[in-house]
C-alpha cells in the first residue's frame, strides 16, 4: 500500500483527541490536513461517563457524549469531522513508529508519513495477574477503560442479576469508588476491597475519607480495608465463584470489577523517544509539550511534563481536565509555535459518587487542615506547606464555592494558624 502523507497526524483517538481536533478546526486546519487514528470504534468521547453513569440501568449511549459536550463545547459526532475535512480512522492500530523517518504504520497496513505527530495513546489498565493473582482472566472478571469494557461490564450485571448479585469491586481508587456507586442501583450487594486503611487514601485525608467510608456504608456497599486480592476461584466452567485475599479470606462473587490503576501507553515510542523509566513515567516534554524530538508532541495520561507551578520538575496527570487542556495546546503549538508560550496546568482533581460531589485543586502537600462540617455533607480541606495554602478539597461546592478553592490553589496565599483557617473555612477562600 502507498503512503499518504498529512501535516498534522494524531495517533490514539480517545478523549484528547477530540479537543485536540476542535482547536485545529479553530485554528484554521485545512480540508485533509489532519488525520486522527484510534483504536476504539467510536470518535472521541468523554471517558469519565464510562465510570458515572455508563452502566446504571438506563445509562446514557453514544452520541450522548461524544466530546466536547464535558468541556462545553460542541457534541463531535463522526460526521462532525468529515465536515470539517478530517480524516479519523476509527478501528485502527497504529502497529509502529518511525519518529526519524517521520511515518507511521497500521494493523490495516497502512503507512502514513507526517510533518507534526501527536500523541495521545493514554493509559491501559494494570491487571491484576501483573502482580501474579491466580485465575485472572476467569469470566466474570472486567476492567473498565474504554466502551467495549463498559459494554461487556453492562453484560456482566445482567449475569449477577441471574445468580446471587455478589460483586466484589476490587481497588478503593477512583475506579473502585465511581463504579460501585455506578453499580448498586441495579441492587447488587457489592463490597469493596481495597489494601490502604482508606478510601482514596493518596488524595483522601483520614477525616476525609471516614465520610465517604459513612457514606457509602449507608448507601448499603461493604468496605473491606487493608485486604489485597490475590486470586480468584473458578466456578468449574471457567467464571469467577470467589475472589481470594492475601490474608487467606475469601469473598463470593458472580462478578468482580477490578480498579488497580493504570499505565502510560508509551510502547510504541521506546528508544525513539525521551522516556522517563521512574516515576511519574511517560513521554518526557518540554514546557510546549514537544517531546524530545521537535515536531513530535505528547499530550494527555502520556506526557510528563514540566510543572512550571511548582518548581518545574516532571509530572503525569492522568485526569480529563489536563487531556482537554494539553491536547488544545499542543494543537495550537504545532500549527503557531510559540503563540501559547508554557504549558501551564494547576492539578485538578474531581469525582462524583451517589450524590455527591467533590473538587480539588493544587497539591495535597504538607499539613491538611479540616473546614466545615462533615454532619452537613459541606466540608473540605486546605493543605498548607511551607507557610503557604497549596491545595483545597470541598464536598458539596456551588459552582462560585469551587472558583474560589480554585483561586487559592492558583494564588497560593499566605496561611493563618490552623485553627483560625480550620475557624474560616470556605469563608477563607469565598472572600479571599
Ligand atoms: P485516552 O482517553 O485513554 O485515549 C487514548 C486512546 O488511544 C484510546 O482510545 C486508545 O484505544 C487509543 N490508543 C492507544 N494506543 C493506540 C495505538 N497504538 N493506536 C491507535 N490508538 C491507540 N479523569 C477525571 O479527571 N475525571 C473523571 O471523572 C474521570 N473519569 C474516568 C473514568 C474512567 C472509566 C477512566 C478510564 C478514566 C477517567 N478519567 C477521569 C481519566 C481521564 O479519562 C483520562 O485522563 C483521559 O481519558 C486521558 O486522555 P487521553 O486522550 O490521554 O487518553
Ligand atoms: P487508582 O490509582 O485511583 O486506584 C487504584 C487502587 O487499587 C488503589 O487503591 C490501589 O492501591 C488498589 N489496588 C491495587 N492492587 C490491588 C489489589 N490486588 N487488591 C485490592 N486493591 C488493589 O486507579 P483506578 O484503577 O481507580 O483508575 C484508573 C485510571 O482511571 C486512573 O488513571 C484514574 O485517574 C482514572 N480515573 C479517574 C477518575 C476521576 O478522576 N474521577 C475516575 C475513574 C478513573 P495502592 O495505591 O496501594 O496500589
């Protein structure tokens, strides 16, 4: 097959891709100057949906979310791109990279070369038989990621609806928090198990995350701390009966959804590329988000990128706010360099569970102060770090409440004593 040649090539067509293609539509991209490569069969869409509300009974299916309806833009249906003269080839691999040479290959076997590459591969996630779990890939076991995981997940809940509605929900992270939310109104009895002492405990403050542990117990879901999955039990016909502990318990279940993390998809790139073996791994780039070769950029859960706020050393976010923010930058760099000077991102963090809702902003660095009162369900943290208010959590913020714990985090003000900030609270940040 010949090579075809565009200017702007994107490779990974998942939630960066979309707000990448819709700044090079407002910066003027010409018919058949972008191709976009993905994967998945579907353009780009709003991932968070899979783990909110993909599959509640009655969840929302495409189009309903195709981006950039999260961002507040535009729904970017496929016909949207061919519109706009966009090629996006949906159901495609890119199978390898020649970065010197300027192409790339697909598992349709078709080479492209371009003049400016993106990347924006994102993440896959870790499987438990990474850490060696016994019977892992039994049925009845999922991770979800993507629409096809969402899709067969959804057939996994009606399978425990026809036998004992056990569910274990493996890992207290985003994923094991939002999916068992997701999943208890089909009336599963469900139990998450997760190794920390608390939910979220990397984000999460003790008093923090005893009112969601309240929270949730309430809402009837079973919290099983400090506990680490090591295997599974086969049923006999090769699906999942029991999920087995560290510690020698075990846990019936009929279906198991697994939250373990994830990692930067950076394969394709190894040894072409800068790319950062040790934490916080990725693609390394420069504050324009241009990898170590200069027409090559990295965007989204892959970039590490310099995090000019604070200090400038590199950091990997794998939240939706930096894909939507990076991808239009790196996009309006490739087509104007320097119009957009550095890559600046303040850390956002944001989740929703049952009816709740919360946000953070900055970092979780130094000494957490509480605020507020978690009987109320209106609560929040500040964290304080050399004298300074570096980062803010709030449950239950109005929209003007979050700008404000946003604008503290971007300020970064001088800190009173504890008690007077514990004393001021969102007062601290609302008339600041
Ligand atoms: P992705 O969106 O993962 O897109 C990468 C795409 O590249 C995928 O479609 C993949 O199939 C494709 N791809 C990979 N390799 C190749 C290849 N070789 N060839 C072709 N295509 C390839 N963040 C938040 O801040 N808030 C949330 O509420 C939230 N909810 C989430 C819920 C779920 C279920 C998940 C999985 C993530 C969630 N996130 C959330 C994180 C957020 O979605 C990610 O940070 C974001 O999707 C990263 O965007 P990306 O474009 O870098 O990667
Ligand atoms: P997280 O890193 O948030 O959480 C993983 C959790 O699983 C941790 O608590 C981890 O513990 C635990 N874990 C690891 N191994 C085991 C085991 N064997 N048994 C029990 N628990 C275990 O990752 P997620 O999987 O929740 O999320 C995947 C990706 O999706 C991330 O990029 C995340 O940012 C993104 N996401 C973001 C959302 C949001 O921002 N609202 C929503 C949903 C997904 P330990 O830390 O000790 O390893």
């Amino acid at each position: 097959m010949s090579e075809q040649h565009y200017k702007y090539v994107v490779v990974g067509g998942g939630q960066a891709a979309g707000y990448a293609a819709r700044e090079f539509v407002s910066g003027g991209v010409k018919p058949g100057e972008l191709l976009i490569i993905g994967k998945e069969d579907y353009v780009s869409y709003e991932r968070p949906t899979l783990s909110k509300a993909y599959c509640k009974p009655e969840g929302p299916k495409l189009p309903a979310f195709h981006a950039t309806v999260g961002g507040g833009g535009e729904k970017q249906e496929p016909a949207w791109y061919k519109e706009k003269g966009i090629e996006y080839l949906t159901g495609t691999t890119v199978t390898s990279a020649d970065i010197k040479n300027k192409s790339i290959s697909t598992d349709k076997g078709q080479t492209f070369s371009y003049d400016k590459l993106m990347i924006a591969t994102g993440s896959t996630n870790i499987t438990l038989d990474t850490f060696g779990a016994k019977n892992a890939k039994l049925n009845g076991i999922y991770y979800l990621r993507d629409i096809a995981d969402g899709d067969a997940l959804n057939k996994g809940i009606a399978d425990a609806k026809k036998k004992n509605k056990e569910v274990v929900i493996v890992g207290g992270g985003y994923i094991g928090m939002e999916v068992s939310s997701m999943l208890k109104p089909h009336g599963l009895n469900i139990t998450l198990v997760f190794p920390e002492d608390r939910l979220m405990s990397r984000l999460f403050t003790p008093e923090i995350a005893s009112y969601y542990e309240k929270y949730y117990e309430e809402k009837g879901i079973k919290l099983l701390k400090g506990k680490l999955a090591s295997g599974f039990v086969d049923a006999g016909d090769g699906s999942v009966k029991a999920v087995e502990l560290k510690d020698g318990g075990s846990l019936p279940a009929d279906l198991v959804v697994v939250g373990a993390g994830a990692k930067p998809n950076t394969d394709l790139f190894d040894g072409q590329l800068d790319l950062l073996e040790e934490k916080p791994g990725g693609i390394k780039t420069n504050a324009q988000l241009q990898t170590s070769h200069p027409d090559v950029y990295a965007v989204g859960d892959i970039a590490a990128f310099p995090q000019t706020l604070y200090g400038g050393g590199s950091s990997r976010q794998e939240h939706v706010q930096h894909a939507r923010n990076s991808a239009a930058f790196a996009a309006s760099e490739m087509m104007a360099p320097g119009k957009r000077g550095e890559y600046n991102y303040l850390p956002y963090f944001y989740s929703r569970e049952f009816d709740r809702a919360w946000q953070f902003y900055g970092v979780n660095q130094g000494e957490p102060v509480f605020f507020g009162d978690a009987s109320s369900g209106k609560f929040g943290s500040y964290w304080i770090d050399n004298g300074k208010v570096v980062g803010a959590f709030l449950e239950s913020g109005s929209g003007d409440e979050n700008n404000a714990i946003k604008q503290v985090a971007t300020v970064r003000p001088s800190a009173p004593s504890k008690d007077e900030l514990s004393k001021a609270g969102l007062d601290f940040a609302t008339k600041a």
